[in-house]
C-alpha cells in the first residue's frame, strides 16, 4: 500500500518545500527537527537506519538556524533543514564506525563536504547505515538496514541508511557514496532520487575510502531539484583534495528554473540492453520513461551500449586491490572483527595477481575511451540500474555471488568516471519501486538534474511513499 505525499505529512514533503517553509517564517527549523528526531525514534528501531543519532548537536544547531533566518541571514534552501549522512565522513568530536566494529575514529575536524553542508546551514541528524566497509553487506554485528517499502526486501547498498533514512522521513536528503552502484542502488530500491557524480566532481577529503581512484559522494533525496541543492552546497575543488576538479561549479538548482521539458536532450537507446535480462516490469517502466522525455521534447538517438564485460571484471579487480591497499593496517591487526564480504574483498586484493591489476587499469583507460566516443553523438543514456524490480534479502548470497551480474548496469559506469542520475519510475507487481538511470559525459550534473527534473515536472512517481506509521 502506498501514501502519495498527503500535504499534512511534513516529514514526507521534499527538502526544497520544507526549505520555503522555514525561508518564509512558516516553519520553525527546531520544531521541524524535533519532529524529525521523534520520527527516528519511533521508526529506527524496525528500520536500523541511522548507527548514530545526535539529537542534542541537531537541535543545538537548528536553534542557531533559526535565530540566523529570523535575523534576516538566511543562507540559502539547506539552511534549517535535517539532512542524514553516510557513516563515512570524519565529522568534529563524532565518532566514525565505517559500519565496522574494527573501527571507531573520533576525528578532530568536519570532511570538506561536511564543512561545506554545515556553512550552507543544514542540521546533521546523524550518521547512517551502511553496507560495512561500502562493500557487499551489512557487518553482521550491526544488523540489516530495513527498507521501509518491504522488511523482506534489500534497501540497496552500500548507502542502505541514506535510502531507507530518505524514503521513510528520517530526514530531507542524505549523503551516499558510489564506488560501484551504492548511491543508484539504494535509490532505486527505496524509491528516491540519488546522483553520481564525475569522479572528482566532490572532494574526498575526510571520506573513509573503499577504493580510492573509483569512490564518488553525492546527494540522495526526493527530487531532482533537492538533489541539485544537496550538490550546489558541497560539489566543487578542494585544496586538500588534489583529485578534485578544478572545475566551475555551476547553479544546478537555478538552472532548473524555467525548465518544462526536455526539448534539446540527445537521450541514447539501446534496445537490447534495456531488454535482455532484464525483468519485464524495469522495460516496461524505462520504456515509459523514454515515452515521456519524448513527448517533452527529447530526441531519441539509436546507439550499441558497448561491451561491459571486461570493465565490470576490471572493476571488481580495483575495488578489491585499492579496499585491501586502505585497509590493511588495520587488518592486518584486527582480521577478526571484519565481516565476511569485506574480509574476502581484502583477501582477493591482498593475493591480487600485479599483471591482472595491470590489465584492469589499461581495461579502464580503454572503456573512458569508449564511453567518451558513445556520448559523442548523445547527451545522456538511458538505463537499468539492476535487472530485477527488488532483490529479497533472502536471495543476497545468491546477488553477491553473481556479482558481474548485480553491478553490470553501475560498476562500469564508475571505471569510465562519469556521472549518472537515478529517479522512481515505476511500482512492480510486488510493490517495491522501479528505478532508472540516466548517465552522462563527464560534468554533466547539470544536464542530468535538468532531465530527470523534467520528468518529475511531468510523472508523479518521486511522489510515491511507503506506508509507515
């Protein structure tokens, strides 16, 4: 059963709506986070969303929100507003897990997105779930992350707590982390939309690592337009990141402005890739999705998604050798503690043949090549994000074990570095959300986040909530 965003139901309304709200003096930012924070209790038992709660610390700060808006200082749509993030960034006095008991860093200063999101003014709620490690599963110590669409049903990985914790009102947006899939995934499977970025696009200073040279930190929320706020507030070069981008930054929630179409958009399909092998549900969804970007305006440009297979193998072979190159020290040390998915990923990596590694970087520089000369003749690729509509969890051994087969439509797609937007686009006869992506040439945010605001402009599925109390 479903609730579709009743208007007295604050907790589910987008983070640019509640942002009107408290810039207009409608809203309390600290009734807002109360409330929020009363919401966790009630629903964190059942969800086990959040490691880390800290009510006293949001509140503190939503108090100093609202004393600055009502002095006229406001700072912009995050300022007031409880957001969530991903237990992987170094936050000032919070003690950082990784989801991992064989750590529990208190750090003494804020990662370069967490700075960024604190001077935009937005109220931390806590840390969140997450895949241990950013890798495979949950540490078994720390429990499954729920979905809040169906208990029986994975909520995506690894950013599980940004998913859940957004689709179920635990917060207005959320940080989530891609190396592999991990912010597309759990968009997907909680009904929310979530962005990749370009690899380098956001600074990765103060952010645990899964593998280094592939991780990418983007903004999981309701809407295209909320995830354009989340990105403007942190996105941009960093000094203590020399991997970040010197790159402009452009207005992505202002440029969406005035956009009610999708006139102009080179949008690429692949048939055979949007059908083979996959659930019949997800084609019937995209190829809706594809009908309505159409009717907006876009053109739809035939084209062969390449070959992926050496890339999705290419891909794995980084994530273990850089996973096992980060985490060693402390492994070495505390081996014990690990849990099982991560562990192994550590122990391919630490055994990782050098010619094989060698041969996963050139497939990587070869695949760039390829995807760069793909989005020569397009904007953007429409695609799959898995095969299935949902994923129990009681078919997860089966998932990892096939792993080519879980992160063939994401991992690729980080090996070549370029971003990808997921959004809802449909419901499965079993009632879990359909997501899609669309993927994009390198710094192609803004483009991206104009499309699927599009397409929100014109469907209602980002509108879609689970039934919770």
């Amino acid at each position: 059963m479903l609730e579709k965003s009743p208007a007295d139901t604050l907790h589910y309304s987008s983070l640019m709506e509640v942002s009107g709200l408290i810039a207009r003096g409608e809203l309390s930012p600290v009734t807002l986070t109360k409330q929020i924070l009363d919401r966790i209790g009630a629903l964190n038992p059942q969800l086990n969303a959040y490691l880390l709660v800290k009510a006293e610390a949001a509140v503190a700060a939503a108090e100093i929100a609202e004393a600055e808006i009502a002095e006229g200082r406001w700072r912009g749509p995050l300022h007031g507003v409880p957001i969530g993030i991903k237990d992987l960034f170094e936050v000032k006095d919070d003690p950082a897990t990784f989801a991992t008991t064989a750590y529990n860093v208190v750090s003494d200063k804020d990662a370069t997105i967490i700075h960024r999101l604190k001077k935009a003014g937005a109220v931390i709620l806590g840390h969140l779930h997450l895949h241990e490690g950013a890798f495979g599963e949950h540490h078994p110590k720390l429990g499954n992350c729920i979905n809040p669409w169906g208990k029986d049903y994975w909520p995506g990985g690894s950013s599980s707590g940004s998913g859940s914790a957004t689709a179920a009102g635990l917060c207005f947006a959320s940080l989530g982390t891609d190396t592999g899939g991990s912010i597309r995934f759990p968009s997907a499977a909680c009904g929310v939309t979530g962005l990749k970025v370009t690899w380098g696009r956001t600074s990765r200073y103060g952010v645990f690592a899964l593998a280094n040279s592939l991780d990418t930190i983007g903004p999981m929320a309701r809407t295209a337009a909320d995830c354009a706020a989340m990105l403007y507030a942190f996105a941009g070069a960093d000094p203590m990141d020399p991997t970040s981008l010197d790159a402009p930054v452009p207005d992505y929630l202002g440029e969406l402005d005035g956009v009610l179409g999708a006139r102009g958009l080179r949008i690429g399909i692949d048939e055979t890739y949007l059908t083979k092998g996959i659930n019949p549900e997800v084609s019937s969804a995209i190829a809706g999705v594809i009908a309505t970007l159409k009717d907006l305006g876009a053109t739809l440009v035939p084209v062969s998604v390449p070959d992926r297979t050496d890339a999705i193998q290419a891909a794995l072979t980084i994530t273990d050798t850089e996973a096992a190159w980060w985490h060693n020290p402390v492994y070495a040390e505390k081996k014990d503690e690990y849990g099982p998915a991560l562990g192994k990923a550590i122990e391919r990596g630490l055994a990782m043949d050098p010619m094989v590694l060698a041969g996963a970087y050139i497939t990587r520089a070869r695949f760039r090549g390829t995807i760069t000369r793909l989005f020569g003749d397009i904007d953007m690729l429409i695609s799959p994000i898995y095969p299935q509509v949902a994923i129990r969890y009681d078919q997860m051994d089966a998932a990892l074990e096939d792993l080519d087969g879980l992160v063939g439509y994401t991992s690729p797609y980080n090996l070549a570095g370029v971003p990808a937007i997921t959004f809802p686009c449909g419901i499965g006869s079993n009632g879990m959300p359909i997501g899609v992506q669309l993927i994009g040439p390198h710094i192609s945010e803004a483009r991206l986040l104009k499309a699927a605001h599009a397409y929100q402009q014109a469907t209602d599925w980002h509108t879609r909530r689970p039934t919770l109390s």
